[in-house]
C-alpha cells in the first residue's frame, strides 16, 4: 500500500442571489485543493491562497467526489438557488432557482442529478430527525433544471437515486427515508417512490431480490460511502432506544442503487451502539472502524451472494482509541485509519503492516491519501480563516 502524503486545505462557499449574477467568475489559475467543512462550507486553495466567495453556500458533494452540489436561501424570499461545481477545480457547471426553502440530501453517483427536499423543523429532544408532515421532492441537474417533483403527506428524505432511467432520462425510482412519527421522529424505513406512478412501495431484500422488506428502524447517521462498482451505497447507523422496545443495536444499511436493502451488523468488539464510526470502500471490501480502535471488514461480494453470509470476516485492534470517530480510506490492499495523530495502516486480511506519528491530528483524507488537520500543513504555511470549522472532506487533484 503506497504512504499517503501529507497535505492541508481549506474552504470556500457563497451568497444568495440569482446564481448567474452572485457567482464570481473562474480563477485563472486551475485549483488543485478543494474541502468541506463540518458546516458544509466549501472551499478552493491555490497557491497558498484561499477565498471564501460563496461562505452563503451549503456543499454537498457527490458519491464519487467527483462535483459539489451548492444551496442557499435567500432570507425572506422563499427561494432557494443552487449551483454544481467540479471537484477540486472549482469549475461551475450550472445553476438554477427554485421556489421554496429547500435542502440537498441526496445526489447521482456523480452529482449530475440532486434531490431536494423542504426543510424541516429543528429535531426535538428523544428524536432522531426533524418534523415535517408534507414533503416536496424536487430533483433536478445543471443542464435540465427540474426532472421531477412531487409532494407527499408525511416525512419523507431522498436517500438516493435508482440507477435504471426513463427514456428521458428521469431516474426511474427515489429512494427515501420515511421518518416515523412524522411530527416527532423516533424510527425510520425505506419507501421507494416511483417517479412514472408517484406511488410509493417497500424496496426488495437485497439477497433474495423476492422479499419486500417492510422494516422499522432506528438511529443516527455517522458515515456513508458507497461502492460504485457494485451499485451500493453504505450507511453505518449507531444504535438509539427510540423505539418502543429499544434498538441499540448499530448497523451498517446498505442500499443496491437497482432496488433492494440489507443490514449488515459489525463485531460488538467495535462497540458502535455507543461510539462513533467511520466507513470506507477499498477494492472488495466495506472497512468499517470504531472510536475504540477497533476496525473490521465485510467482503462485499458476500453480501450479493447468497450462498455466503454477509458477516464481518475479521476484525482487530489496532489503537487504544480516541473520543472522536477516525478519519478512514481504503485501496485495493486495505486500509488506512488515523486515530488523531497516529496514521495506521491495515491489509484487507487484518494485517498491521505499518504506523506512524503525525505533525497533528488528522480530520479528513482525500481518496488519493492525501490529509489534513487543524493545526498543520507540509505545502507552505497558511492562515487558517475564521470562517473555517474542522475540515471533514478533502479532494486533491490526482
């Protein structure tokens, strides 16, 4: 497995207006270094420098961190304007206005399509995500503006597109979340809305592509990753008691992109019930770590067979742990976990092949090994501005 390099970045987002009007015209010079931060701001770097043009914008970026979706809302105008950008570069693609206040929660593998949804009430205490009793789902992309929209009585989010298309291009279903009770959310299950019917059903079980699964469910989202070669998307949810009976029991919710869903459930060595995790894809494998210093595996090829169960093959422990989640990435030979400032690194059988010690801890690294932390940076020095929170996602230029 080849040693990641050390790197840092920063952030940049935007304010509301009409998009063509309100966003600044492309640097000159390509931008190599682009993050999002813990409150979604985006950022571009280049050259040691670093502008916050678009502090305004919520990022969120696609699957395959390949472009960004931008969203903001005007104060009082009931509008929401949204941008794509490429990753890191910066290029914007598009734009578009919509009417109402609404939120990005899902996007297409790479962000060519989003989907929208308006914005709920603040979460109460003992739920697990905000009210809404009506729910307006608008997808739209940078070159078609709106393909789809409909409104629903209940609380529902969009989770993610199906990969099958209508003949013009409109995904054929949308995934959602459909949180329970509407107006004081304690559970959640998976709904699947057709876009040619606007009808609602339960997605199939995964394995037997037969089932329908008509489940409740309970958690708090901590990490997602999605394997594009399989069309599966992972969410890894800790355990909560919100149920009547109690569900505290933390799972890893995978979701085929063609229609279906499993759980998978982690070692209890990692203790994710109680403790935050992380998730990361790396050749055949689904890594999942834990704050303890416990991480594991699932070969993914068993979770679509079967005749094989879907179990976590193996797990160790590699760090006495730390209060935060990991920071985690993977490859086609395994894994690499930071644990603060301790870079550990993990072959796809469990194997500790090497450790190192940091100039500072780590909160993100790019899919190429690239990292970032608070504190430090190895490409010159740099300001850390005040409009940037602790970096959670980083993309470099290969």
């Amino acid at each position: 497995m080849r040693r990641p390099t050390l790197l840092l970045a920063l952030v940049l987002t935007a304010c509301g207006g009409d998009v063509s009007a309100v966003l600044p015209p492309p640097g000159p010079e390509p931008q190599t270094v682009a993050v999002i931060d813990a409150d979604g701001q985006l950022g571009l770097v280049a050259d040691g420098a670093v502008t916050n043009e678009y502090f305004k914008f919520t990022a969120r970026p696609a699957l395959d961190a390949s472009t960004a979706v931008l969203y903001t809302s005007g104060t009082g105008t009931g509008r929401t304007w949204v941008s794509w950008a490429s990753l890191p570069d910066g290029r914007r693609l598009g734009g578009l206005e919509l009417s109402g206040v609404l939120e990005a929660t899902a996007t297409s593998l790479d962000g060519g399509l989003a989907a929208f949804v308006n914005v709920a009430d603040p979460a109460g205490a003992g739920t697990i995500a905000g009210a809404r009793t009506t729910s307006r789902i608008v997808a739209a992309s940078p070159t078609d503006g709106i393909v789809y929209e409909v409104e629903l009585d209940g609380n529902f989010v969009p989770e993610a597109f199906g990969r099958s298309a209508r003949p013009d291009g409109t995904p054929e279903r949308i995934f959602l979340l459909e949180y329970l009770p509407a107006e004081a959310p304690e559970r959640y299950r998976v709904r699947v809305l057709e876009t040619s019917t606007g009808e609602l059903s339960f997605p199939l079980n995964l394995r037997t592509k037969t089932d329908l699964v008509d489940q409740e469910m309970a958690g708090y989202t901590r990490s997602q990753v999605v394997s594009a070669e399989d069309g599966l998307l992972f969410t890894l949810y800790i355990g909560t008691d919100g149920m009547p009976d109690g569900h505290p029991h933390a799972f890893v919710h995978t979701l085929d992109f063609a229609d279906g869903v499993w759980c998978l459930v982690p070692d209890d060595r990692l203790d994710l019930s109680h403790l935050p995790g992380a998730l990361a894809v790396g050749g055949d494998r689904l890594y999942v770590a834990s704050a303890n210093g416990w991480i594991g595996s699932f070969p993914i090829p068993a979770i679509l067979d079967i005749e094989r169960e879907p179990i976590m093959d193996w797990s160790v422990q590699v760090h006495d742990g730390t209060p935060g989640a990991p920071v985690l990435t993977a490859d086609d030979d395994g894994a690499t976990i930071a644990y603060g400032n301790r870079l550990i690194e993990v072959t796809d059988d469990g194997r500790v092949t090497a450790e190192s010690v940091l100039p500072g801890p780590v909160t993100a690294m790019s899919a190429n090994g690239d990292m970032i932390g608070d504190d430090w940076t190895t490409f010159g020095e740099l300001d850390r501005p005040d409009w940037l929170s602790t970096v959670t996602h980083l993309f470099v230029a290969p």
